[in-house]
C-alpha cells in the first residue's frame, strides 16, 4: 500500500504569505528527502533529513520518525517558488529505495 | 560542476522497439537510480543500482532491465517497447553513506511509445 501521503494536493499561496505541506508515512522510515519540480520538470534537492530539523532562506523542513510525518514550511512566499513539491522517504531497511509521494502542486500568486 | 547527464531527452518509438536510456555522473556516487513519472504522480522506482555490476529491482521492475559497468554510467532498457510505457524517466545518483544522501536528479528523458 500506499507508504507516503502528501497533503495538500494542491494550494495558492499570495506573494508574501506562507504555508506548510506535510507527508505523513504509513510505516516507520530512515530519512525523508524533499523536492522542487520547477516548470521545466526539473527537480531541485532541497533537504535532506535523517531526523530534526533544517533551515535553508526561507525554507524550512522537519522530519520526525517516532510520529512518522515530515514538514516542509515556505515563508514569503515568491513567484519562482512556484512548482511541485515532492517528499521521499526511505523505509528502516537501509535499502536507500526512496519511495515518493504524489505531490503538492503550489502555486504563488502575485 | 556536480551533474547527472541523461542522454537522449526527447525519443519517440513504435511498440516493439528497443529503447536504451544513458545516463551519467561526474560525483562518483556509488548509488544511482531509475525511476519514471506519470501525469498527476509522483516518481515511481523502476531499479537501484548500489554500484557495478550491483543492481535491485525497485517496485515497478516489470519490462524494464539495467545495466552498470562503470561506476559513472547507468543504463535503462526496454525490450520490445510497450505504449504503456510512455512517460518521463528520471535518472538520479547519491552518495550512500554519510550525513549526505541526497538525490541529484538528470533533466528527464520523455518517452513516447506509439
């Protein structure tokens, strides 16, 4: 079955405003991985975690195994931060076999 | 420049065909994978390969096999191609072990199946 969840599907985002997608897992994982699909289809690495918490700009994302979900919080929101975004996680075999979610598309509007 | 190379970007062929995906690394990543992505989807894994001539089958192995000889470069065929097997393929490579290990990701190959 399905071991990652990612909500929401879908949201729009003002210029300036902020949000948090969440991936929440079905079973136990190692490390959770995050991405940006940009408009070209290029997906951009932004954290990796194997627990805690990580800080990059505006950008910040915090996995927690023992109640297995993971976040990703977007501050002033820009226009280029615009895309898909994709959490990974890799079960507690060691395997690195990443699983992904199916996405949270993200639009930001002027 | 840290990059995943992934050769061809754009191929169409007809059902029945062979198709054969390259891809490659300048980082000495021991670790690289195949994955492939649907409309409205996320990635799904097609094989993992753990260095050469060391490859395991992901959750989506059916039709698909890989092939690593050299550590830099990872190959996907397709045997007698299916229209089914239309989609982007992704190929991606990471360090194993370490505090680091991120998935760096090729530009995509998009593969149409007529």
């Amino acid at each position: 079955g399905d071991q990652v969840e990612q909500s929401p599907s879908a949201l729009s985002l003002h210029e300036g405003t902020g949000s948090a997608l969440r991936c929440n897992f079905t079973t136990t994982m190692r490390a959770v991985q995050w991405f940006q699909q940009n408009s070209r289809g290029s997906l951009i690495n932004l954290f990796y975690l194997a627990s805690g918490t990580k800080e990059n700009g505006r950008l910040k994302s915090t996995f927690n195994s023992k109640e297995s979900y993971s976040t990703l919080h977007i501050r002033d929101a820009q226009l280029e931060d615009s895309g898909t975004y994709f959490c990974a996680a890799e079960g507690g075999t060691g395997n690195y076999k990443y699983v992904f979610g199916a996405g949270t598309r993200l639009k930001v509007i002027a | 420049d840290m990059k995943v190379t992934q050769m061809p970007r754009y191929l169409i062929k007809r059902m029945g065909e062979n198709v054969l995906l390259e891809c490659g690394q300048d980082m000495s990543h021991e670790t690289m994978y195949w994955y492939r992505q649907d409309p409205g989807l996320g990635l799904q894994l097609i094989y993992i390969s753990y260095d050469v001539d060391s490859n395991s089958e992901g959750d989506i192995p059916k039709g698909y096999r890989v092939s690593r000889k050299k550590r830099e470069h990872f190959s996907l065929i397709l045997d007698s191609a299916k229209t089914n097997q239309t989609s982007v393929y992704f190929c991606a490579s990471s360090l194993s072990q370490g505090a680091d290990e991120r998935l760096f990701f090729g530009h995509g190959t998009k593969l149409s199946v007529l």
